[in-house]
C-alpha cells in the first residue's frame, strides 16, 4: 500500500462471529490483511463465545437469531448493545468506521447512528424488492446518508441497494487469498472423473438437488462419475432420498479446512455450482477459479458477471438438470477446452486477491477521511444551538 | 390539563424533528465539502503531472503546448465551467498516451504509471461526489427544510456533470 501512516480503523461486523458465513470471512481477512500492513484494527462484532476471539476482535454481546431474508440471522441489537456501540466508538479513537451490511438491523445500523465522521458502508446482500424495507426506508435514509463512501461487492449488490434505498455505490468485490489456493496440491483420492461441491447443502438455495438430478443422465455417458460434495450439513435426508445404484457415485466429505479446500478445489475435473438464487457474489467460484478448477455454474446474476459471461467457466440455465447434465458432459470429453476455462479462469481469479482488493478499498478510505479529523460520537444536540442562533440573526 | 400536556409534547416532538432534520442537513453539506475536497485534490494533482509531463522530452512541442493550456485551464475554470475544462484535459492527456507506445524512460514511465492509478482513483471520487451531491439536492427539496429554511445560508451544491468517458 502507498500509504505508510498508520491508521485506526474501526470495523463492525452484523452477524455472530462464531457462524460461518461470507461477511464474517471477508471481515476476518480484511482486518488481518490491513494489520498485516501496520494498520491498527477493532471489529466489534456479536460473539456467543467471547473465549475464543482473535486479540483484535471486541464482542458487543450475544447474538439473537431472527429469521430475515429467507434465512436465519444472527444479528444483534437493542439498548445494551447500542451502549457497547457507543463506548466502542467513544473509546476507539478511530480515523475511520468500516461498518457492513449498515442496512440490517445489527449492530452496524447502530453504529452508524451513534458516529459521525469519516464512515465506509459495505453492502453485501443482493435480494428482489422486499416491501419490508420499502416501510423502513424512510427511517433508514437519514441514518445511510451519513456513510461518506458506500460499496457494494458485485453489481447485484449494487442494484439492491439503488432499488432499496436510492443511493449509489462503488463496486469492490470480495477478497480470497489467491496464492493459498493456487498452491492446492492434487490429491489422486478426489481426481479422475469428479465432480466437486462445496456449501451448506441442506440450504435449497445452493442447488445440490440439481446437481443430484442431472446424475442418472451424466451416469449413462460417464459410469466412472464421482460426486464430492464438502460442507456442513446432514447428508442422511439426500442419500435416503437417492436411487440406490447412484449412492455409491457420491461422497459426503464434512467440512474440510482451509489447506484441504485448497486441494480439493485444484483436483476435482469440475466445480460446480448449481445456486438457484440469492447468492450475491459467490466468492467460492473465485476460490475453485484460483485453484485452477474449470467452473460450470448456474446463470444467475452473480455468477454471470463472476465468469464474464461464460469466459472464466461454462454457465447453465438455472435449476435446469438436463442442460447441467450436457455441459458436464461434453466438458469431461473434452480436455482441451476444460484446461483452457480453467487457465483463464485463474487469470481472471487475479482481480480478486487481497492485494487489489484491499489496495481499492484503502483508496475509499483515503478519500472519505479527507479534511475530516476522526470518528466522533455524534452530537444530536449541536442543531439546538444551530436554530437559536438563526433566530438571534433574523431578529 | 390532559390536552396542554398532548398539545406540548406534540410541540416538543416537532422541535426534536426540526434539530434532527436540520443536523441531518448540515451533515450532508459537510459530506458535500468533503467529497469536493477530495475530488478537487485529486484533479489538481492530475494537473501537475501534466504539466510535469509536458515538460519531459515525452512529449513533442504541439502537444506539449495543448497539454500546458489544457491543464492551466482545468486549474484556473471556476467550479461551473470546471468539468469540461477538465474533461479537455482528458483528451489531451489521451491524445499524449495514444502517442507514447513503449518508447518511454522509466521515470517517464513512473509519471505515467501515476497517472494512470490517479484516473482510477478520479473516477470513484467523482462517484462519490455526484452521490453526496444528489443526495443533499434531494434532501433540500423536501418540503420541511423549505418552510423552516433549515439549510440556513448554504449554497445549493452544484451538480458536477461528467461524461462517462471523460476520465
């Protein structure tokens, strides 16, 4: 990074921090890329076990899971925690807030209340019109307005946000360390003829039913097919639900760690990612592209614009097996063209390490703390004087 | 004495209404001054090293003129006519680019390289400024900050028109 001062850099974090989900994980590596790099940071974030944070994380309390946007959300908020906002900010003497998703009612949304100062919003979900937040919005506008600098991870995050609340954003899309899966060492045990998936697969949402489906078909052309699939999740209710001869062509893994990721992601023939929606930027494709896996997905926004339409991986109609089907086949008979996606596929996995990332997101610091001298407690009272002393001036 | 009550706490209300809209104002302003701030350092800079660079054996003495002209101008135009000088800039220092080829010197080179980080950076500050812009336009056509003057004696911010392609 250019810039060598050193600077204090508040963080909040709207989710628990112990769940696993893509906020939390590019919260994490952002605030230890920036330390990496001289910078001091503070996430405050919900935590149900506080023993077992990083030395730079601060929990506000623990989280309350409400159902919101089709998902559980481990979000907090509520007078104690709007105290712990405010002691966090008054005490963090801070150059700049990083506050993400400051549109849902966590700790963010009460952070950006309780600042004023240089503020960065982050964006992360990308959804259809909801009405809920067409009735808040109103209430929302004044409190979002104050964020000097908004960004939004991929262009559907974007649209979301000028839907929902008519304000603009810059795009900046999610951080992976590219060179840790770059160096993903093929394993023989997950090579040959295999299909990969990573993900909550319970959640019908990630669409391993529509990899399922597309099974029989592949099976008749391809008899030696393997399905891995990695990831939490119960694996009973699928494999009971399966016709017998296809349950041995599929292998539930758990949850692997951050090296067998790696691995697994640069062994596989295929990664593929059947999402039927919801799905904001997807930054596991970026991770399989890194790793040098070719990437067939569904064609849903996100995806869309993550493979340059079709360039970086073969894309299918959504929720289609048939067509999920013919693309995994024809790719598997045809090992020149899935050597030549997954090579471009790496190239383009470039844009989205750490060190571009982060070097874009540090210039929309640079630019909201300009002329501004640190993140204060907002002074609601300061417009009393303010009117008194129109009405001393007109008199 | 139960309607005086309603009655003050109604009048009480409004006047809270009244200090938040206005704070919620002057905070917009301010954001306004901040991203103007921002972008204006950014295209003075641009302005430099554009004149560094027609001062290089870069460029030959025609352009080397349009380019001192183009940048004089981008720093002397009053904030109306400001985009369009700037965007004359631009052109000129794209005209110089489409010339150079690789032929460069390296601190030549490093100018260039500078350049071309800073038009990034240019780009996301004008987004940033038309955004704090619309947003304060917005806000001061409601009807409130109208009857009550909450804007006090601020100056509307001006729209800051670029072309798309003028970076």
């Amino acid at each position: 990074m250019t810039n060598l001062k050193s600077l204090r850099i508040g963080i909040v974090c709207p989710y628990g921090w112990d769940a696993p989900g893509g906020v939390q994980a590019h919260i994490r590596d952002l605030a230890e890329y920036l330390i990496a790099h001289g910078h001091m940071v503070s996430v405050l974030t919900p935590a149900a076990d506080e023993d077992a944070l990083p030395s730079y994380v601060v929990s506000a309390g623990k989280p309350i899971a409400i159902p919101y946007n089709g998902a559980v959300a481990r979000v907090l908020f509520g007078p104690i925690a709007f105290a712990r906002v405010r002691q966090w900010i008054s005490q963090g003497n801070f150059d700049l807030l990083h506050l993400h998703e400051p549109a849902i009612p966590s700790l963010s949304l009460l952070a950006c209340w309780a600042a004023e100062g240089p503020m960065v919003g982050t964006f992360h979900a990308a959804s259809k019109k909801q009405k809920a937040i067409y009735a808040i919005g109103p209430i929302l506008e004044p409190v979002i307005e104050k964020l000097s600098a908004r960004i939004a991870v991929s262009e559907a995050a974007r649209l979301t946000l000028t839907a929902h609340l008519e304000t603009d954003a810059i795009v900046i899309p999610n951080g992976i360390y590219a060179d840790r899966f770059t160096a993903g060492v093929a394993q023989p045990k997950w090579s040959g003829n295999t299909l990969g998936f990573i993900g909550r697969f319970e959640e019908p949402r990630k669409g391993l039913a529509v990899l399922l489906d597309a099974l029989p078909l592949i099976t008749r052309v391809i008899p030696d097919i393997r399905v891995l699939v990695a990831g939490p999740g119960d694996s009973e209710e699928f494999v009971t639900k399966m016709d017998p001869e296809l349950r041995n062509r599929i292998t539930f893994l758990g949850r692997l760690s951050e090296e067998d990721k790696a691995n697994f992601l640069s062994s596989v023939s295929i990664y593929v990612a059947p999402n039927t929606g919801g799905e904001s930027f997807g930054i596991i494709l970026a991770e399989a592209m890194a790793a040098g896996a070719c990437v067939v997905a569904s064609d849903i926004p996100a995806f869309n614009s993550m493979l340059g339409d079709g360039e970086f991986g073969s894309l299918f109609p959504c929720e289609n097996s048939t067509a999920l089907a013919r693309t995994v086949i024809e790719l598997l008979g045809d090992d020149e063209r899935r050597g030549l996606l997954a090579a471009a596929g790496q190239q383009n996995a470039k844009r989205f390490d750490w060190d571009t990332v982060a070097k874009q997101i540090f210039s929309v610091y640079e630019m909201a703390m300009v002329g501004r001298d640190g993140v204060r407690l907002a002074s609601e009272t300061r417009s009393w004087s303010r009117l008194l002393n129109r009405e001393e001036e007109t008199r | 004495m139960k309607t005086t009550l309603t009655v003050l706490f109604v009048v009480f209300l409004f006047l809270w209404y009244l200090s938040f809209s206005a704070t919620r104002l002057d905070r917009l302003h301010h954001r306004v001054e901040t991203s103007w701030a921002n972008l204006d350092g950014l295209l003075q800079r641009r302005a430099a090293i554009a004149l560094e660079l027609a001062r290089s054996e870069l460029a030959d003495p025609a352009s080397s003129l349009l380019l001192t002209d183009a940048a004089y101008q981008a720093r002397d135009a009053s904030i109306a006519l400001r985009s369009q000088a700037e965007s004359g800039l631009s052109g000129a220092l794209r005209l110089l680019q489409v010339d150079l080829g690789s032929d460069a010197r390296p601190a030549e080179m490093a100018l260039l390289s500078e350049l071309s980080e800073l038009s990034a950076k240019i780009r996301v500050a004008i987004a940033l400024h038309v955004d704090s812009v619309t947003s304060t336009r917005v806000v001061r056509q409601k009807l409130i900050f109208k009857i009550f003057r909450l804007a006090g004696r601020a100056p509307l911010p001006v729209t800051y028109e670029f072309e798309d392609d003028a970076i």
